[in-house]
C-alpha cells in the first residue's frame, strides 16, 4: 500500500447504528486530519492529530469521536448519526508542523445516513 | 477570516481549447498556496504549492502562477482527461491549518 488509504470505500448506516472510519498512512508523516467534504461547500477541517496528540477539535459534535493510536492510524467512530451526516469524509496526513503545511489525502469514505 | 473564491464554478472546454481557473484569496502572510484536482468520488490530489508572489509551477498542460491577491491555474491545449475539480488552499503564517475554495468543476469535451 502507498499514499494514504481508508476503509470502507462506501458506508450505509441507521441513526441508531455504531460504526468507524479507518485511515492509514503510508507516508512516514505525523500529523493526520478528519474532514468532511459536503456537496458545493468547502471541505471543512474536523479533527487534527500531530505526534498522535489532538490539537484541533473544530466544534464538531460529540457523535463523531476520533482516535489516533498511533502516528500511522486514525480512525472516525461514529454514532447517533443524523441524515445531514451524510457526506464524503476524506483522511490526511502531512509533516507534522511543517511549513507549508502540505497535505496529502486518502480516497475518502462516502458516508449515507438513513 | 482567511477567505478563498474560485471562479468560475464550472467550465466547458472543447479539447483543446486554453483556459485559466482563477483563486482570489485573503490570508494574514501567505505561508503556502495549494492546488488539488479531485476526481468524482475520490480524495483531492495534490499539485502545487506557491509560497510567493511571482512565482509559477508546471506539470504537464498545467501551470500554476501567484501574486498577493489570486492564484491562476493555467490549463493549455487540454484533454478529456483532464476533467476534473480543482480545488485551491491557502495556509496563514502561524496557522497549520489549510482554508479551501469550494473548487472549479472542469470538463474537457472530446
């Protein structure tokens, strides 16, 4: 595997379901960031990680709750979701306090609530 | 606020035919300006990074030019292939975090 890869590709899940996001980098970096990607709107930034530490929680809700076990890994585990989730979540990873900050993404996770 | 608009929001080439994608932004000291291409249901891929004014970079039939107000992304004799969103960012001095456009929707029509 090379770049950054995410499991599932596609995900269809209830309100009431639990599931998680899998983001995995292969690129030696050490910060890695959540976003979530709606249809005309920006990506917005949700979660960041540097040296598996969080340091950005970008008033996101409590049903989306991020783990970074280790600098290669992070993962979006979700619950109670509502249908205004559903979106394109996209993982990335760059240098850890590089600058600029070059950021590099996965294949995203297309993300249906029901 | 950093602030990112690209425009057009979408573009019709005939194969071929020239054109440039434009990105104004507002950013307290530009550390980094950033240019993806995004393919339908996939992750954004990364092409450029601009760090001053004046500057350009190229890659293929792409060529990315910047100064202290906007960002062009220059696409000459294009092809079908080249179809795609382009997304633009852009990082403050200070800040690790990127501030994206919404993207122009490009299609190159054989």
């Amino acid at each position: 595997e090379t770049g950054v890869t995410q499991t599932p590709r596609h995900l269809v899940m209830g309100m009431t379901n639990k599931k998680s996001l899998k983001c995995e980098q292969h690129l030696g970096h050490n910060a890695m960031y959540w976003y979530k990607q709606s249809a005309k709107k920006p990506l917005e930034l949700m979660f960041v990680y540097n040296f598996k530490e969080q340091t950005e929680n970008n008033s996101v809700p409590s049903r989306f709750s991020p783990e970074c076990p280790n600098s290669s890994h992070l993962f979006l585990h979700l619950h109670t979701l509502q249908p205004e989730d559903s979106a394109l979540y996209l993982c990335a990873s760059s240098q850890a306090l590089a600058d600029p900050n070059e950021q590099f993404f996965g294949p995203g996770t297309r993300l249906t609530v029901l | 606020e950093d602030q990112v608009t690209q425009s057009p929001e979408a573009l019709r080439l005939q194969e071929g035919e020239s054109s440039s994608l434009n990105c104004s932004y507002t950013v307290s000291g530009l550390r980094g300006l950033f240019w993806y291409r995004q393919d339908p249901g996939k992750g954004p891929e990364f092409l450029f990074t601009l760090y001053s004014a004046g500057e350009e970079k190229e890659k293929e039939r792409l060529k990315a030019t910047l100064t202290k107000k906007e960002s062009f992304l220059h696409i000459t004799a294009p092809k079908p292939e080249d179809s795609a969103t382009y997304l633009c960012a852009v990082q403050a001095a200070g800040n690790e975090k990127l501030t994206f456009g919404t993207g122009t929707r490009l299609t190159i029509i054989p």
